[in-house]
C-alpha cells in the first residue's frame, strides 16, 4: 500500500489543526495573532501543504475524503483566529477607557438637600391653608374645550378673551374648538357636573394666555380657584373666606378688601385687594356669587342652590410674599435666586 492513505493523512491534518489552535489560544497580543495568521496562511504551512499531497492519494473518493478534512480544519482555524481577534481587540478597548477614562463627579464635603420651587412652595401652602378652611381640591385638564373654558362661564361670542390675540388655540378638531385653558375656571363646570352639593372645592393649576413677558406677566403660569355652592350662601361667606384665607396665608398684620368690578361668570363681582404691613394695598384677584347661567351650565339649580367662587394667580402670590421685584427671576433656573426660598 501506498505510504499516503486516507488514515494516514487524515491523522496528519488533525495534528497539524490542533497544532494551529493551540498556538492560537497561546498568542499573547493581536500583533503576535497576525503574525501567526500570516504563517498558517502560507502556501507551505503544515495545512496548506497537504493540499498538493493530495494528488498521490489512489482514488477519487480518497481525495475527496481528505479534501473535506482539509476544509473543515481550515475554516476552523479561521474561525479561532477570528474569534481571538475580537477577544483583543475588545480587550484593547476595554484597556483604552480605564487608560483615558476621567472621573466628573463631584466630592461633595457635605451633602446638600435639594427643596420644592418657589411656586411650588406657595401652591402647598395654598393647599394647606384652603384644605384647614375645610376645602377639598380638585384638578381637570390643561387642554380644554371651547364650552368648558368660555360658553359654560357664561362668556359671549364678542368676548376678548375668546379671540387669538388673548387664547392659545390647538390646531385640532373645528377652527377655535380646543385651546391651552386661560384660567381652571373649567374646573369648575367640571366639579359642578360631577360632584353633588354642598361643593367646597380648590382648583389650582397651569394656565395660558398670550401675555408678554415682563415684570408682572407670563404667558405659562400658575392659577388657583375656590368654588363654594350650597345652600343659603352669601356675599359675606365669600367675603369672611377671602379675610381668613389672607390672615393665614400672609399673616395677622395683613387684611382684604372687595372692590365692585364685572366677571361674565360671577354677579355680583369684585377685585380682592391685600392691604401689606406697611399700609399699601396689592390687587390679588377676582370675585363673586357665581352667576345663574353658570350654575345651570354645571346642572345646579339655581333656585336651590347658591354660591361664589373667586381665583387669582400663585406666581404673583409667591412674588407678593418673598418680596420678588421681577416675575421671571422665578423662572431663569439661577441657583442664586432659587436658593434664597
């Protein structure tokens, strides 16, 4: 018999595979791994040099035989080399960002607290105040629609307010049908609708208007409103709620006043005004007896029932109580400024 046979060759490539791989797995580095990629590459490695051997195998099936060994212990050769490459390459990625890696943290000798917003604080304190005087609060959406935020408050078509100089309207649905609500009157309707008499409810939250920014203004702020209904209420309820909410929000030395005035949803209306320490007086809101219309609009007898509701804004009662000269200090996100509260 020939000395190349099937047995003999096959047992010579396997030996030479195991060869390859254990040097493979022996490499040290990826420079080291190219080198020895480059050697078992070569027209005469161990492995390739079999191929030309082949040729003095006696048949066709023999070297078929072989050749399929060949092929199988090459492509797993090229397999662990590839497999190896990735191992340093991911090794030396891994090595680079411990190397250049930079530590940003902060040492902090003492921890610090953080606290609520300005407007956040005084809106708890709203809360607090109203839930002592025996008021539940309420919430409803900022995305309103037009019946909620003017035909319901009983607000005519000729309005101001219902235009697109003074109203942020959404482009959806019919032309001037869904808007950012202007004021949580809505919320009203909406507690009217769905809570049963006697109502003692607080509405604070979010609203828009198409306001300039200055000293007293912004187009994004903040707004809460009281609404009582039931039976036998009057003018001097609203009036001894406004002086009691005043005392123990800004304190004893502060009083209230009423001022006529006209509000499409209240009648009769007032301004509330705050008289501080030092005598002046500050307006702070609107007020009144809820109106019929209003009352019908929320499914409230108005035979039965009566009522007053009154609103003014939480960013100009926070600016009122710490003393702030500009509204929108409260919002340029200084931590100087907001350190202060």
């Amino acid at each position: 018999m020939s000395e190349y046979s099937v047995e003999s060759m096959s047992a010579a490539i396997e030996t030479a595979k195991e060869a390859a791989m254990s040097a493979i797995k022996n490499t040290a580095d990826l420079s080291s791994l190219r080198a020895l990629s480059a050697e078992l590459n070569k027209k005469d490695s161990p492995l390739n040099s079999f191929k030309s051997e082949m040729g003095n195998l006696s048949s066709v099936d023999d070297k078929r035989a072989v050749g399929q060994l060949l092929n199988a212990a090459t492509s797993e050769i090229a397999v662990a080399l590839e497999d190896r490459s990735i191992e340093f390459a991911d090794s030396e990625i891994a090595a680079r960002i411990e190397r250049e890696s930079l530590d940003l943290t902060e040492l902090l000798v003492s921890r610090r607290r953080g606290h609520s917003h300005i407007v956040t604080q005084a809106t708890q304190r709203l809360e607090d105040v109203f839930i002592g005087l025996g008021f539940q609060i309420a919430e409803g959406p900022e995305v309103e629609t037009d019946f909620y935020n003017f035909e319901a408050l009983n607000m005519p078509k000729s309005h101001p307010a219902r235009s697109e100089f003074d109203t942020m309207f959404l482009e959806y649905g019919e032309t001037n049908s869904i808007l950012l609500r202007t004021h949580t009157s809505p919320v009203q309707i909406r507690v009217m609708k769905s809570w049963k008499p006697p109502i003692y409810a607080i509405m604070p939250g979010r609203v828009f208007r198409r306001d300039t920014p200055d000293a007293t203004h912004m187009p994004v702020f903040h707004q809460i409103e009281g609404l009582v209904i039931d039976r036998g209420i009057t003018f001097a309820h609203l009036a001894g709620t406004i002086e009691s909410f005043t005392k123990a929000f800004f304190g004893s030395e502060f009083t209230s006043r009423l001022r006529p005035s006209f509000f499409p949803f209240t009648e009769p209306s007032a301004e509330f005004d705050i008289r501080r320490a030092d005598g002046e007086w500050i307006e702070l809101g609107g007020c009144g007896m809820v109106h019929p219309n209003v009352l019908t609009s929320g499914g409230i007898d108005p035979e039965e029932f009566s009522g007053f509701a009154f609103g003014f804004g939480i960013d100009r009662m926070a600016k009122e109580r710490h003393k702030v000269e500009d509204i929108r200090e409260m919002y340029t996100n200084d931590l100087r400024f907001l350190r202060q509260f």
